[in-house]
C-alpha cells in the first residue's frame, strides 16, 4: 500500500491562546476551546468565549489535542478559537474524506501518544502531525472503510450505554430497597466501618519488585488495579514466592473479604471474589467482616455509594500525595439493614450481572472487531 504524509491532504493550524482578557462567559466572540478538557464524544461543549481569537477553526474541521492527553479528538461544528492544547485539521476534500482522516487519526493515539515530549506534560508538535502516513486508496475505498468503522463504533457505544443503564439499574434498586443513606429514612441500623469491621490492615509501606508472570509470581495490586467493578490482574506487578509470604503476613486478602482504595484514588470498594491469591500494596486496604452480618455484594454497594464515598473525600488528606489513613477510614458512616434483605439484594445483583456478562461479551467481540479493522485499513 502506498501512503502519503498529512500534511499533503490537510491544512493544520495549531492552536495559540489568546490573551486572557479576551475571555467571557456572556457569548461575547466565538466559542473558545483550550483543550481535551472541553471535548464532548463528537463535539465540544462551550464554557468560555473569546472577542479577540489568534487562531480560529472552522466549521467540520477536526479538532486534535496536541498537549495530554494527547491525541483525543472532536469536530468543530461552528466557527472556533483554539488554545495551545488544540490543532485544528482541514482536509482537502479533493483527495481525501473527513471521516476517513478522522477514523484514521482515532487509530494513530498510540503512535502520537509514544512521540509526545516534555517533563511536566507531553506534547507533539506540527512536525509530528505532517509526518502522519496516510493510505492513498480511492475516495470509494476511504468512504467504504469509515462507514464500517462509524457501524461498528455505534454498537459498541450502544453496548456501552446498556452496561451504564444496568449499573444504574442496581443503584434506583439499592435506593428502593434501603433508601438514601443520607437521610436513612427506613431507620436502619447506624454503624461504621469500624464497627462492622473485625480486620482493617493495608498492605506493604514499599514497593516490591516485578519478577514477571511468566515467572511463577504472585500479583501485587494497587488502586489502579480496580477498574470498572474488577480486579484487573492484567496490568498487576508479579512479586516471589517470598515477597508475597512476607506481604500477606502484614495483610492477607482472601475471597470473601473487601478491598477499599486509601491512596491516591481514595474510597473505591471492591469485594473479593476471585480464587487468585494476591497481595495488596499500601494503597488498598483489606475490611474483614463478620459475614453472618453482612452481605458483602449489600456492602461493597453500601461503600460505592454517594453518602459513604463523600465521607472517605472528606477524610482524605493531602492535595498531591492523597491518603486515607486506617483510622479515618474507620470512622465512615454507614447502616445495616436486616440480613435477609442484604440478601435479596445480592440476588437481584447477580440476576443484572448476568446480563452485564452477556453485554460485555458482546461488546468484547464488537471492539476485537474494531480494533482489527482499524489495524488492517491503517496498518
């Protein structure tokens, strides 16, 4: 296949931030955007505008962050300044299509992402945007390709949205069931973490070197690796056979027992209940609870919930290095309706979660689809 540079089918403007005077919020100018922080999934949301512009965008051209995170993506759909955060992108609809450029720079955030320089926040520059191959296929070809992509990338944000409505489903559930806790109107049970629990430890007070899966290691989470309602094992470190002995004598997670993040992202819960035996770092600490009690799927809601979650923001301390001790964590507010009602709502959880396999299932199968197109038509 033969390709092309960007810079041969595109205009490319890189964005300037204009003086900060020129800024208003009463729709005074064109609508100003500064970065990936102003983008919505196809078009920016306007929060600021700008009387005096030093780069302006036009109506359909692709909006790129060009500062991290690098390589998100918009389209203007009206007349725009940019900051320094944005590159606009005007293709030359005489050789090429705007959605083939655009599903074409969607499978290139990688590659910018890997040339992005600077010490505090990385950036690429207009070199690295001209230098972009493109395919030079036929306008037929281009338009074929990203009609399939736009099909495809529909039904996985359709599945996308049916895993977020499931979710909610399970929250309006647990409200119905127990009410707001805030306001604990069905009068349940007032307690503490402390109280409900007989365990709260974290991990190691240092990091523990990688010996590698493949090596015969245990993993080693963290808070990044609670993802999603998960415990991702995929991006976890792999300590020794002697490390991992050592970490489970300070805090030894078993199934049936409650993570909870304390460092950096702070109050995030997830219940245990995998048969992989790991050990946790510093940031996640290990709640132990008398089971006869407490339901831990009725518990790990409880924690994720709006009234808890406030309380561990509340007791988190420090701006760059976030914490929340043990002793503080002790101290969230929560209640404890009766055990069979704990249970009736762990079983309409797992009857929703049923379908949320089947819908993940689904979109897996759709992004492997995605992600193999998109490989084969930009290489």
């Amino acid at each position: 296949m033969e390709y092309i540079s960007l810079k041969d089918v595109c205009k490319i403007n890189m964005g300037q931030s204009p003086d900060s005077s020129s800024y208003n919020d009463n729709e005074d100018g064109i609508p100003f955007f500064q970065g990936n922080a102003d983008f919505g999934e196809r078009y920016p949301t306007t929060k600021v505008w700008c009387n005096a512009p030093t780069k302006i965008a036009q109506p359909e051209d692709i909006l790129i962050s060009v500062r991290a995170p690098i390589g998100a993506l918009n389209f203007a759909k009206e007349e725009c300044c940019i900051g320094r955060g944005l590159a606009s992108l005007t293709p030359d609809r005489s050789k090429v299509s705007l959605e083939f450029i655009y599903w074409l720079l969607k499978g290139k955030k990688a590659e910018l992402n890997s040339k992005g320089t600077g010490s505090t926040f990385k950036a690429i520059s207009r070199k690295v945007l001209e230098e972009i191959m493109v395919p030079a296929i036929e306008f037929d070809k281009q338009h074929e390709y990203a009609e399939i992509l736009e099909k495809i990338y529909n039904v996985i944000q359709k599945r996308k949205e049916e895993l977020s409505a499931l979710d909610d489903l399970i929250k309006a559930r647990f409200v119905e069931m127990f009410g707001d806790p805030g306001t604990n109107p069905m009068g349940w049970k007032e307690t503490t973490i402390g109280e409900e629990c007989f365990y709260i430890k974290d991990g190691p007070h240092k990091s523990l070197p990688d010996i590698g899966r493949e090596n015969g290691g245990h993993p080693f989470i963290s808070v990044r690796n609670i993802v999603d309602g998960c415990i991702d094992f995929s991006t976890a470190k792999y300590i020794s056979d002697e490390d991992y002995a050592d970490a489970i004598k300070k805090c030894h997670p078993e199934k049936g027992d409650m993570l909870y993040s304390k460092g950096g992202t702070t109050g995030i819960a997830k219940l245990i209940d995998v048969d992989v035996e790991f050990a946790n770092w510093v940031h996640v600490a290990v709640l132990k609870f008398d089971k006869k009690k407490l339901n831990g799927v009725f518990f790990e809601n409880m924690l994720n919930g709006v009234y808890c979650y406030e309380q561990s923001q509340r007791l988190t301390k420090g701006i760059a290095n976030r914490d929340l001790v043990l002793s503080a964590m002790a101290q969230i507010k929560m209640y404890r309706p009766p055990m069979e009602l704990q249970q009736q709502f762990a079983a309409f959880v797992a009857q929703v979660t049923k379908s949320k396999v089947a819908v993940q299932k689904a979109l897996d199968e759709a992004q492997l689809l995605f992600d193999s197109l998109m490989q084969q038509y930009f290489g």
